[in-house]
C-alpha cells in the first residue's frame, strides 16, 4: 500500500520538472527504492509532509526496525503509533450541544481497578459525544432566517412579501383554505410534519398531505368534533366527537369508537409512550395506550372543566390549564397531580411547553404572557404584557413563540431568556384563531381559524436537519413500517412518566424520606405468628379451654419478646430491612431449654 | 430585506430508483432525540428477554458407543475430529460438523482410561486398564490392513490417566505413580511417587510445559517438574478432586473439580489456599475443562448438569442439561471456543453451544453490530433488578432444584451451630474460618 502510494507520489513529482528540490528528492527516493541505500537526511518540507500522510494510516505492527522508519528517524518525525492523533479540534458549543452532563470524578471509589475502569468509561463518553459533535459537518442543511435592512423591521413583512421573494417549493406553503360552512377549526400536524389533520366544529375532518397539496380523505361525521390528532402513524387518527373519541384509519374509516373516552375536549399523544392523553368535559383525565388498546389510567382531576391542555415533550408529563390561573402536572402513575403551579392571577387562556421541554409560556385573561423554567418548575422568567388576550400559543422547535390573539398571529424570537420588545413576524387572519400549531421540521406555521386554515411561513422557525430513524419526512411505506415496528419495540412504558426522565440513569441512594419511612415502618411491625400446638404431658384428654389457654400464654410471652428485642436494639439502629428480619428470627429462635426450668425467674431476679 | 426558508430537494432525501437503498440523513443532536434513557433501558430489557428466548444451547448428539463414554480426546490441531473412549473399551473418532462416527475399534481390554493428542494432532494417545499405552493414527489404516496402534506400550503397574507434553516427544501417565514416558522409549524415563498408593488425574501445563500435576487418592494435588527427579510440591484438601485442568493462558493457574461439589481456582505459587471457590454443583464435580481463551471454564458433575462458570466468579454462568443427560464423565470445550462437548454415563456424546444464546454461522455487519449494540446495552443497565432478574433466570430439573434448597438448609445450620458454638464458647476459641481455607488441609514442600 504504502509503496503504491511513493510510485505515485514519484510519478506526480516528474511531471512537475520546475519544481528542482522536488525532483531531486524524488530521484532520491527511487535510488532507495533500487539500491536500497540509505537515503540522504535532507529533504524539503513537502516531500516529507508526503511521508508523513502516507505512513499516518497505516495500520501494521511493529516489525523492527525497516527504511522507512530510518528515514522517519532521519527527518525527526515520530512513527504514528506515539503520536497523538492530530484532528481539527471541535468548539465548544457544539460540545456541550451534545454533552449528557458533567462525568463521574470517581472520588469515592475506594480500588484501583474502578478507578480505572470509571477513567476508561468516561474517555469513551467523551469519545462519543465529540465523534456526535463532529457529525455536524454533515449535516446538509441550514435553517432558515429573515433579516430585516437597516431602516426596515422583520415585522412589516407581510406573508405575500416573504412568498414572493423565497423560491417557487417554498412559496407553495404559504396558502389558505376557505372552509366556511363547518368551522370552528382545529388541527393537527403528523409528528413528521408531512400530513395535516383539520377537524371543523360541525363534523367536517380532512386528511391532507399539504406539501402536495393532496387530500387523504375528508369525511362529515355528522357530530361535533372537539379535537383532531394524529396517532403514531399517518394512517391512523383519534377525533373527539360529541359522545365518544373515535379512531378513524386514513381512509376516513371508522376502526374504533371509544365509549371509555367520552366528552373528550382535549387530545394529546404521547408517541414515545404509546399513550393518548385525554381530557374531557367532566375533568377526567385518561391514558389510552393505543398499541394493546388498554386503559392505563382514568381518573377524575376534580378540577372541573378541562379545555386546556398540552404535554411535555421532554419527560410525557400532561399539563394542565384551570380557570383558577393554576398549572397542574400529571402523570397516569399518581391521581394527584405531580406539581402544581399557580402562574396567574386570572384565569388561563392558554399554555404550551417548548420541544426540549425547558419552557413553558402561559397567558390568562389579563394579557398578560409569562415563560417558566419548567425543569425547575420556577419562575417566571419572562413576563410580557400583550396588548389583547392571548387566546393560543405555540413553540417552535427552533424556540420561536407564536401567540395567537383574536385573529392577528405574532411570533416572537428569543423571548425565553431575553425580553423581547417587539414581534418578529405579525399577521393578521380574516377570522379568530382556533388553535394553531408549527409544522416539525418546516418552517411553517399552521393556524386554524373559524373558517378554514391557513399555512403561513415563518422563517427559521423549523429544525433543518431531521434524523430519519426518528421522524422522517420523506419516507416511504416500508421505512414506515419498519419504525412502526422499531418504534413499538422500544415503547417505554407508563410508569416511567415522571418529572424527571433521566432517573432511570442515575445511581439509586435512598434519600432521608426513604429511610425516614423505613423506621416508621419498624414501629408497627407485628410478631412472627407461631404455629403452636402444646404437648399433651398426662395423656388424658383436655378441655379445648386449657389448649387455648395455654396458647394464649406462649403468644403473649412471644409478643412482649419480640417488643423487647426491637427496644433493646433500638429503633434508631435498624436501619435496613435485613437487621429487622434478624431480630425477628433471633426471636424465633429462642428455644426453650429443658434445663432452663432450674434457673431463677427473670421477673424476681429484676426485683432483686 | 434577506429571506431564507427551509426548502428540501427531494432529489436529496429519496432514493433514485427501487433497487437503491433507502436514504437515512442522520442528525445526533440530542434535543431530537427525547427519553434516551428510558429507552436504551427498553432496548436493554428486550435484549436481554431475546437472549433468553434465543437461549438454546444444544446443537446435537453423537450416539454410537455400546457403553457409558469414559473420556474425550481435544485436538489441538482439527476443529472438526473427536475421539472418545469407552467403558467396553472402544474408541470412536467422530466428525463434528456432520455429527457422524468416521471409526471405531477396540483399543483396549476393559476401560479406556485416557485419550490424549500429540502436538501434530495427527497421533493420538490412549491408556486403558489393560496396563497398555497405545498410539494411534487419526488416518484411516489403508484397504486390507488391520485396526493397528503404531506403537504400544506396555506398562508394570495400572495407569488410569495420560497427558502429553505440550511440544515434546513425551507424555505422562499416572496410576500407582506418575511416569513420564519418551515417545521412542519403551520403559518410562522417569517415575514419581509422594506416598500415595494411587493418581487418578495427570495433566501437563500447557505453557510451563515442564511442569505436571496430578490428582491424588489421599485427597491431594501434587505439582510435579519433569527435569526434576522428585515431586514438587503438594496441597492436601479435604475431599479428593476428581479432575485437574490448566488455564491455557495463565502458566500458574489451574482449577479442580472436587467431590465437595466444587471447583477450586489455584495458583500454584500459593497453594494454601484457592484463589476462587466456584460453587453451584449440587453433586460431586467429575471433570473441568478451560476455554482456549481463558476466560471460562466448563464443568460437569453427579448432578447430571453441565456449568459454565466464568474465571474470576464464584457461580456458575450457565447451566445445561437434558432430561435423558445422565452423570457426566468427560466435558471439553472446543478450540474454537464455540462449543462444548459432553460425554455421560448413558453412551452418547452431546455437543452444546459455549454461549447458549449465540447465533451460530456468519453474521452479517448490520447483525454483528446490532448484537454488540445490544450486548453493551446489556451491560451498561445490569445492575436494574428487572434486567437482573431476567438475565439470571434458568429452569433447573426438579432434582437439582430440591438439592440446592436442601444444601442451603444445611449450610445455614453449619453457619447457625459455628455461630452458637461461637457465642457459647470462650472468646476467640472458635474462631472465624474463611470459606477459601476451610477446604484445604495443609500445603506440603
């Protein structure tokens, strides 16, 4: 391999005649290749650097010593093998995009062999996250953006000035669909933002892949419907009707009707989960787990009316908006809820929780808009004061904050940590806002109104690279399948629907509450039960009174023992379940000696 | 005013034609990719369900003896040859990948004792209770000639095990006394005896390859060096062992399969006490032998199992067995460290995987990648109870089962009554024997 690579360098060399240093070495290197002399030490730069590149990949053991690394020798370079490798190093920011959190010091590991072994863990976590890091460069695209001149403002674009001046594919997703007749609207767009889902108050539902603008299906079914929602796939939907939740198949055909489900205002599926969370009328909360059909939990919020409702995308916690301005959490695991946070003083009018699930923005009736830290649950961060109601809300995975008021969209750019004093984008719709939500992966917004919907562009708002074994935008039926299949292989299952999902990684330590409950538990432990049966000395037949007695009396004893020992060990003492198992069957154990009758009683040995 | 909006060639992200692959852009960046934990704890749960599904360690069995296997021949040359003696004193050489006997004739009057390969692999060695040392040709003899050893031995005394050197003309054989017999030599070159009346194991170290040990009646382990004319050393057990093997890649380390139902890992420069107790057998160990690697070694015992233990563990890894396995005698694991062969008591040989859950035959880059994907996952989450508990599972016949709970019930009360005795008696009288050193009796120079 390697003299493959010289031949050729040696032939590229002579045809470069002009270069003299260049041809002298060259000549050099092939009289070593004949004579197999050993080569001359001087050389320029270039040659060696064409040394060095040759021999950097090659991947032999060592064999003693051979030309080459005479010539290595000579020119002072260290053979590959001891050199550290001399890659372009990654910044820092795309490091810690892709770090999972400060490592291990290994303070408290007593052996070497750990040390060691934790040393050796952390290089290769490290090993990975600057390999993802470097990845980076492949990635092929770029998002979006709009930037204003010098004496304009991104907010007086309108959508027909923004649709004119991008290319002909992009303009297309800016459009209009007039639906007057069935409206209000709601919708809903596939979690590879391909396909979008509009359901009108008045029974009109319609599939749609809107990037082709074709129709997958619209069906009246000839009910109220409440709410739309994409399930796992694009062939399947759930639409909450007037009674009952059904799940129609892309067809527009009934497959189930849920009577479980029923007054549901609310959907939200939880695709890494399996789950449809709904919320209904009545203030009952349920979890659908629509793979096996099941009902993970259902219970009553005793919150009343719920027709606020969003979920987390970081940890599938279902959130909650109450009249009463507070915000409460919920997992199917607890009836209570998991936080409850009182984030206005006014009623709530909408919520919504960013794609990394590091925020949270809600509005209630007094305009005003507040964002929340809501890993730490705390804030508020940010706290605006709109000029109308904010009726809907919405968060780009890129963090762009659309707030609906009446019928004029505004979209807000980093507004989380920062303040903004002014919208990025504004635009005003003939009708008032049903909910709207942004396409995954486009740089799209898409508003349902009263009388149909509207696509509007909102530059930079979308992530420009997807990954194809998450959500794939382009994928064909068999990919579809085949996730179908991965995906429901690694369904996490409901009870690890908690605030913070990282759990799962980290060292188990009891903390003070367990341990705390531990010892409370030790106090109401009850004796071992003994099966006794007391020995029939004179062989006559006894009265069942006598028996009973006699049982009595050796239970009794066995109890205050028992009492005994747990004193004399002290409660404070035991602390693991082991140590109370002990002192159980050390109690159990106590044997009864034959010979014991001669020693003096315990209870006059006290008094004495 | 400057405008860009996210706009995706198709061309870029769908295949050109039916017969092209699909296009899969990856992008690693976290935030995309949501639940990381809970899902690798998934995946790491299905892997280790599958594991257990996949878990079916038997490949096949060589039947053909007339009577109960007595030993097994490892060729360190072929992958594919076995030999095996019986107890009517037949050896048979098989071929592994057809599961076929290649051969079969009477070596011996009585038992076949012991089959040991020369270092060709095209030799092989077999002892039987007849006194007689007998070489024979893997070939088969040509047309018209007779089933011959090409050289035989014939020794004064009973010899009831053979070990060849490691690269030398030379093998050892023991019985009444160790004897190192040369190949071209018909009287052994050396012989040696610590007062024992009978040697019923004799292995050579495969890389020390002067050194010998042995097995003794009187409950002993004797290390022997051929250069030199007397007996080493010697560590005095409790109960006798029944087999010896060297770890083939560490010179000092052997272990032995005890009646006491254990194994014990030794190294040789500190016989006081074993390095490991290997417990799980719930009857007499018979017969040990290590993977090429190292790493592992297989047992088989009385109790009609076969168990896989790991180097540095105490407990066995796995466990085989078959409802018509009877008490092993013989047990080697292949040289390719893929399987393991088991002779028994009721005349047939069987074949098992080393790693029960293994695909065998070539495995195709996505597959291997998957596989060590899932492996890694396996180890990273090993400590999750459930995962555990999964991992650890194995159905147990009834018998082994009753056993191992009675030989818990018994071991408790040796513990309760020490500790009773303990408490009862003057401080420091009885004291506090480790496991380790309460097998071995003394260590002798």
């Amino acid at each position: 391999m390697t003299r493959y690579f010289l031949n050729q360098d040696c032939r590229e060399n002579k045809k470069k005649p002009q270069d003299n240093c260049n041809e002298s070495a060259s000549k050099k290197l092939e009289t070593h290749k004949r004579s197999k002399k050993k080569p001359s030490i001087k050389k320029s730069q270039s040659e060696l650097e064409a040394l060095v590149t040759v021999v950097k990949y090659k991947r032999k053991p060592w064999r003693g010593r051979n030309h080459e690394d005479d010539r290595l020798a000579a020119a002072k370079v260290q053979p590959p093998w001891t050199r550290k490798s001399k890659r372009v190093p990654v910044q820092d920011e795309k490091l810690a995009r892709h770090s999972r959190g400060e490592g291990l010091s290994g303070d408290g590991i007593k052996t070497k062999f750990y040390q060691k072994k934790l040393k050796k863990h952390e290089a290769d976590i490290q090993f990975s996250i600057e390999q993802a890091a470097r990845a980076e460069l492949l990635l092929p695209e770029e998002s979006g953006f709009l930037v204003a001149d010098e004496d304009e403002l991104t907010t007086q674009f309108s959508q027909q000035q923004i649709a004119s001046s991008v290319d002909i594919a992009s303009a297309t997703k800016h459009f209009d669909l007039h639906l007057a007749e069935f409206g209000p609207y709601r919708m809903n767009y596939s979690r590879n933002g391909r396909f979008l889902l509009i359901g009108g108050r008045r029974g009109h539902v319609a599939a749609i892949d809107w990037v082709t603008k074709r129709l997958l299906c619209e069906v009246n079914v000839m009910e109220a419907v409440y709410d739309v929602q994409w399930l796992h796939v694009e062939t399947m939907f759930a639409v909450a009707q007037k009674q009952w939740l059904y799940i129609y198949d892309n067809q527009g055909i009934e497959l189930h009707c849920i009577k479980r489900l029923s007054k549901v205002l609310r959907m939200e599926f939880l695709p890494y989960h399996f789950l449809l969370a709904t919320a209904s009328e009545e203030g009952f909360l349920s979890w659908l787990d629509i793979s096996i059909g099941q009902m993970v939990s259902q219970f009553n919020t005793r919150m009343g009316r719920l027709n606020l409702m969003t979920h987390n995308p970081y940890n599938a916690v279902v959130c909650l908006g109450h009249s009463k301005g507070i915000v409460t959490m919920w997992s199917p695991n607890v009836k209570e809820p998991l936080s409850k946070m009182l984030c206005h003083q006014h009623p709530l009018q909408s919520l919504t929780v960013d794609s990394q699930g590091r925020y949270m923005a809600t509005a209630a009736v007094d305009r005003t808009l507040k964002v929340w830290d809501v890993r730490k649950l705390e804030g508020p961060l940010q706290q605006y004061k709109l000029h109308a109601v904010a009726s809907n809300l919405a968060f780009s995975q890129r963090g762009l904050l659309a707030v609906g008021m009446g019928n004029v969209v505004e979209v807000y750019r980093d507004c989380c940590q920062k303040s903004a004093d002014r919208p990025y984008l504004r635009h005003r719709l003939f009708k008032r806002i049903g909910n709207m939500e942004y396409c995954p992966y486009e740089d799209v917004l898409g508003v349902a109104t009263d009388n149909g919907f509207t696509s509007l562009i909102i530059p930079g708002s979308g992530e420009p690279n997807f990954d194809a074994l998450e959500c794939n935008p382009f994928q064909s039926k068999s990919q579809r399948r085949e996730a179908e299949v991965k995906s429901l292989l690694e369904k996490i299952q409901p009870e690890f629907i908690t605030l913070d999902p990282t759990v799962i990684t980290d060292v188990h330590i009891p903390t003070l509450k367990d341990k705390v409950e531990a010892k409370k538990k030790l106090l109401f432990l009850k004796p071992p039960k003994i099966d006794f049966q007391p020995r029939n000395k004179s062989g006559k037949k006894k009265g069942t009174v006598k028996v009973a007695q006699t049982k009595r009396i050796v239970r009794e004893g066995q109890r205050r023992e028992f009492v005994k020992t747990l004193k004399e060990t002290g409660i404070d003492k035991i602390s693991s379940s082991q140590e109370v198992e002990s002192c159980i069957a050390s109690v159990k154990h106590k044997t009864f000696n034959a010979l014991d009758r001669f020693k003096p009683k315990e209870k006059k040995q006290e008094k004495g | 005013m400057k405008v860009k909006v996210l706009s995706r060639n198709p061309d870029y992200y769908l295949r050109e034609t039916k017969r092209d692959i699909h296009k899969v852009p990856r992008n690693y960046d976290p935030s995309l990719h949501p639940f990381e934990g809970l899902r690798e704890y998934t995946r790491a749960l299905n892997a280790v369900k599958l594991e257990r599904v996949f878990a079916k360690p038997f490949v096949g069995n060589l039947d053909g003896h007339q009577d109960g296997v007595s030993c097994l021949g490892k060729n360190p040359q072929h992958l594919s040859l076995l030999v095996s003696g019986s107890y009517d004193g037949e050896v048979r050489l098989w071929d592994l990948p057809q599961q076929k006997c290649v051969r079969n004739f009477r070596a011996h009057d009585g038992y076949v004792r012991g089959i040991t390969f020369l270092p060709d692999g095209q030799q092989f060695v077999t002892v039987g209770d007849d006194k007689t040392i007998k070489i024979w040709k893997t070939d088969l003899p040509d047309w018209g000639e007779e089933e011959e050893p090409t050289n035989t031995y014939i020794s004064k005394s009973v010899i009831v095990g053979v070990s060849h050197h490691q690269k030398e003309p030379m093998f050892a054989t023991c019985g009444e006394v160790c004897q190192v017999w040369e190949e071209d030599r018909n009287e052994p070159i050396r012989t040696f005896q610590w007062g024992v009346d009978s040697l019923h194991d004799v292995s050579f170290n495969p890389i020390e390859t002067h050194l010998l040990a042995t097995c003794a009646s009187d409950r002993s382990i004797i290390l022997y060096d051929t250069r030199d004319t007397g007996p080493v050393r010697k560590v005095i057990m409790r109960l006798r062992c029944n087999r010896l093997c060297w770890n083939p890649m560490e010179a000092f380390i052997f272990t032995c399969a005890n009646e006491d139902y254990n194994l014990y890992t030794f190294d040789t420069r500190k016989l006081k006490q074993p390095l490991k107790v290997h417990m799980d057998h719930v009857s007499a160990v018979t017969t040990v032998d290590y993977s090429p690697t190292g790493q592992e070694f297989v047992s088989g015992g009385y109790d009609k199992s076969v168990r896989i233990f790991e180097h540095g563990k105490n407990h066995s890894r796995d466990v085989y067995h078959t409802k018509r396995m009877q008490r092993l005698t013989c047990v080697l694991w292949s040289m390719d460290d893929k399987y393991i062969l088991c002779g028994s008591d009721e005349m047939n040989i069987r074949m098992w995987k080393a790693r029960s859950a293994e695909k065998l035959g070539v495995l195709r880059p996505r597959e291997r990648s998957a596989l060590n994907y899932s492996e890694a996952l396996k180890e990273k989450f090993v400590s999750h109870p459930q995962i555990r508990r999964i991992a650890r599972h194995r159905q147990i016949p009834k018998h082994i089962y009753h056993a191992q709970k009675e030989l818990r019930t018994i071991k408790l009360k040796q513990k309760r009554k020490e500790a009773n005795r303990r408490a009862h008696s003057k401080p420091g009288t009885v004291p506090f024997v480790s496991e380790k050193k309460q097998h071995v009796v003394e260590e002798q120079e």
